[in-house]
C-alpha cells in the first residue's frame, strides 16, 4: 500500500485489465447494497407501497446475492490461489479474505432469509410488515457494513499486486 497508494491506483499503466475489472465489480456490490438499503428506507418511510417495493427488490435483492457468492467463489477458487502463489508474502491475507468469504456467505443466507420473511408478510397485517422490514432492514446493514470493509480491504491486497505484477506475469490476462 505504501508503494501504490489508492489515490494513485488510477494513472498506473497495470490498472487496466484485471485491476479496473475488479474495482468495477466492487463498485457494482457498493452500489446494489446501496440500493438495496435505499430501498428498504423508502418502504419504511412509505415512498413505496408493498407491491411496488415487492416488484421493485426482489429482482434486485437476487442480483445481487447471486453475483456476490458467484464472485467470491470465483476469487476462492481461482484468483486467490493464483494471487498468492505469485505473491507468497501474502498467503495469510488470502486465507483471512477466503474466511471473510465464508462468514459474508452466511450473511447472505440470513439476508435472504430475511428477505423471504419480509416478502412473505407483504400480503399481511401492516404491523407483520413493519416488523418483518425492520428485522431485513438490519440484517442488510450487518450485511453491507461487512461487505464494504471486506471490499476495501481485499482491494488494498490484491490492486497493489496487480500493479506491481500486471495481469500477464500473474497469469490472469
């Protein structure tokens, strides 16, 4: 980090490719999250009535988890591996991000959870509904709050190594 600091991330000749795909990735789950969250504000504060929300979330809410634990198992299972074979010095930060994988993978199994509870009241009582938003609405922000320190840190590994190595000497051009 020292040596390729965020702000500089952008003018360095390897942030095209693998890196800027990355960080494009990780911007696409800020933003959902942040949608999503929004959402779910709207509905409480009554912006959005309970079919429009329904309609309006669940296409996001499944886009979202599946390209998030899409995208981790791909990082699992072939970047990471290849990340810290080049990089040795940083096997540790590997295994703590593929851990962080696993423990955001069960944040996204209550988030749905919850989700699936929360659309299932949509047809109840009001205060059923109040309740079951306000329960999804803190799982997602225990699920965001994970999700944005994990997006961050995992760039602060990986985008300096990418620039350091570029994408052909890691074998991921």
């Amino acid at each position: 980090m020292e040596k390729y600091p965020r702000e500089d991330w952008q003018a360095h000749a390897n942030i095209h490719g693998m890196a800027n795909m990355w960080l494009q990735r990780h911007d696409m789950f800020r933003d959902l999250g942040g949608m999503l969250t929004n959402g779910i504000g709207d509905y409480r504060e009554g912006r959005l009535n309970a079919p429009e929300f329904a309609r309006w979330f669940a296409p996001r809410l499944n886009h979202f988890l599946g390209n998030l634990d899409g995208h981790h198992n791909v990082e699992d299972h072939h970047y990471f591996p290849v990340f810290a074979r080049a990089e040795t010095r940083l096997k540790r930060g590997f295994e703590i991000l593929d851990a962080d994988h696993h423990t955001i993978h069960e944040g996204l199994e209550r988030n749905a959870e919850a989700a699936n509870a929360f659309i299932g009241t949509l047809q109840e009582s009001e205060d059923k509904q109040r309740f079951a938003a306000d329960a999804y609405a803190d799982e997602n922000s225990r699920l965001i709050a994970m999700l944005t320190r994990h997006l961050a840190d995992e760039e602060d590994l990986i985008i300096p190594l990418i620039l350091e190595k570029g994408d052909r000497a890691l074998g991921i051009d």
